[in-house]
C-alpha cells in the first residue's frame, strides 16, 4: 500500500533535526530560534535557578491565539516568578490554519516541542515535567498535544477552547492521570467544547479541572485570577516538592470551609456553591479521608434546602439547552482540529 505524500511529509518534517540555542538567565527573557519557528521565542527563568544546581523545574510552554505573538506575560502573571520555566511559543504558521496544512503544522510543531524540551535538559528542565498551555489557537493546540502526544507532556492547561465532540477517535487511555485545566468563559462561543472535554479526559483517565469563568467572553482571565488556575499551577509546580503545598492547602481548607460553615443558615445556596467550588479545587485532591467526608456531608445536608434543590434543577435544563446547541453543530461538523 503506498503512503499518500501528505503521510511522508509529515513523518520527514517530525525527524528531521531542530536546532534550539538558548541561555538561560535567571529572572530574565531572552529570545531564542528555533528551526521551524515562523518566528522568535521568549524563556523566562525562574529567579532562584542556578546553573548546576541539583533542583529539577517544570517548564510551561505557552502558544498566543490566532495572530498573537510570543509571550510569557500572562503565563508569568498566572505561574508566578518562580515556579516554572516559561517558554513563550513561535508557530511554525501564523494565523488560522487550513485542512490541508493540518498534518504538517501539527507534526512541526510536535517537533518544535520536542526541541524546545531538549535544549532546556541541560537547565535543570525535567522532560516528564512539560506543561503545554494556551488560548484559543494556543488552547487548541494543548488540547491536540493532550490527544495526540500524551508521551511528549505531563499535563495541559486549555484555555479558552476545549474538545471537537464531532471527532470520533478511538484514543488510548492515559497510562497515568494526566492533569488537565480547563478555563472557559460562560459566554464565549467555546463554552460547551470545554465542557466537553471534561468527559472525553475523564474518560481516558485524566484528572480534569474544569472552571468557568462568569460572564466572560472569548478571553483569557484578566480582571480576575482564577482560584482553580493558580492551584493547579501551583499543584504542578510542587508536585515534587509538596511539603510546600501544605502552608497553601491549610489556608484554603480552613478559611473556605470557615466561610461557609458562616452563612449556611443564613444563605445555604452561596454556602453551597463555596464548598461544591471546594470540592471541584485541584487542592481537593489532598483532602483527608476525614475531611473530605466532612464537605461531602456539608454538600448533601445543602442540597436538600429549597433554595439549592431550585438552583440544581435550572442547571439540569441548563445543561439540556447546551447539549442540544452542540448537536446543532454550527460549524463543528465540517471542523478538525
């Protein structure tokens, strides 16, 4: 059987060499090239890295929406000055990218990743440590690396897109719970893609957060910072290193759970959306035994209130109206990623 041309490109453009210099100073951005880069990339080092230290870091790669640029700016102002290298992606094509160009742009970019982990190894950068990450474009293209690469990153963070529910492939499950982060606006056109992905990574065995930003549209969070953003960040960034989660997961444990305990009587309805937004926190997952008994017995009790039984049943009809927008499938049909 002969490979159609598209099939040997493809594989050719992925072996092919990736030449990646770069030097790393700490606290700064300095601007690199990579082979198949349309442009220049920025790194941003952690401030307490230290060349030859015995520390390993996680690296963020993070990719701009359509027409973006390379930029570490709202990558660092999610992760912070010290927690993870953060490599502002160049698209090896800008700009949207057409059906014909899908194989070769992904196998390029699968590629330039590659690249971009390697010439950081000797940094200190762990190569099961890489956390693809971005928005719109750049969330789609996490998503894709969560879907096709699985080997080439730990966990992905998709903001503002989510998952195709036209794309039927049979994928292999995740061989550990790969962390997924899922950040969508409530009134952007994405909203029910991301909602989507929470069940499609679920089911291959991901660790999905999801989180929903209120009545925004088709951006990135700015106003705010999101809670379940910075944990998960936060979560991954330590995850080797989790006695320094602790001071963090007690502050948040005993004031959330405070705060609620405070109004239930008064409120039950905000009591209980405080501790379902607790429950779904990636600092969840170091609750006790004890403890997550506790908020699970909090959340049932709240649930039997007229005021959380009403709210429930308009999320149930919400949901149904969502569901049946997506069968519609406006342009989703026609779309691969």
């Amino acid at each position: 059987m002969r490979m159609k041309p598209s099939f040997i490109f493809a594989a050719l453009i992925a072996s092919l060499s990736t030449a990646v210099a770069v030097e790393p100073k700490a606290g700064e951005v300095v601007s690199f090239e990579a082979g198949r880069m349309s442009g220049v990339a920025l790194l941003y080092t952690p401030s307490s890295w230290e060349t030859g230290a015995a520390r390993h870091w996680p690296v963020l790669p993070y990719y701009p929406g359509t027409g973006g640029r390379p930029s570490i700016d709202r990558a660092r102002r999610y992760a912070g000055d010290d927690s993870f290298f953060l490599v502002g992606m160049s698209y090896s094509i800008r700009g949207p990218i057409s059906a014909a160009q899908h194989e070769e742009f992904y196998a390029t970019e699968a590629a330039n990743l590659r690249a971009v982990r390697d010439a950081l190894a000797p940094y200190g950068v762990e190569a099961t440590r890489v956390y693809v990450g971005g928005f719109s474009k750049g969330g789609w293209m996490a998503s894709h690396f969560a879907d096709k690469h699985p080997d080439l990153i730990a966990g992905a963070l998709v903001l503002g897109a989510g998952r195709n529910p036209f794309r039927q492939e049979d994928l292999p499950k995740y061989p550990n719970k790969m962390p997924i982060y899922i950040g969508v606006g409530t009134a952007e056109v994405n909203y029910q893609l991301g909602r989507n992905g929470i069940s499609h990574w679920r089911d291959r065995g991901a660790t999905v957060t999801f989180d929903a930003y209120l009545g925004i549209g088709h951006r990135p969070p700015v106003a705010q910072r999101s809670e379940y953003l910075q944990q998960w960040l936060a979560v991954e960034a330590y995850r080797d290193r989790k006695t320094l989660l602790k001071p963090i997961f007690d502050r948040w444990h005993e004031g959330t759970r405070a705060a609620a305990i405070k109004i239930a009587k008064k409120d039950p309805l905000r009591a209980y959306l405080l501790l379902e937004h607790m429950a779904g926190a990636p600092l969840a997952a170091f609750l006790t035994k004890t403890q997550r008994g506790a908020l699970s017995g909090d959340i049932s009790r709240l649930r039997e209130t007229p005021a959380v039984a009403a709210e429930l049943r308009q999320r149930a009809t919400y949901g149904k109206i969502l569901d049946k927008e997506t069968l519609g499938g406006f342009r989703l049909r026609v779309w691969v990623d």
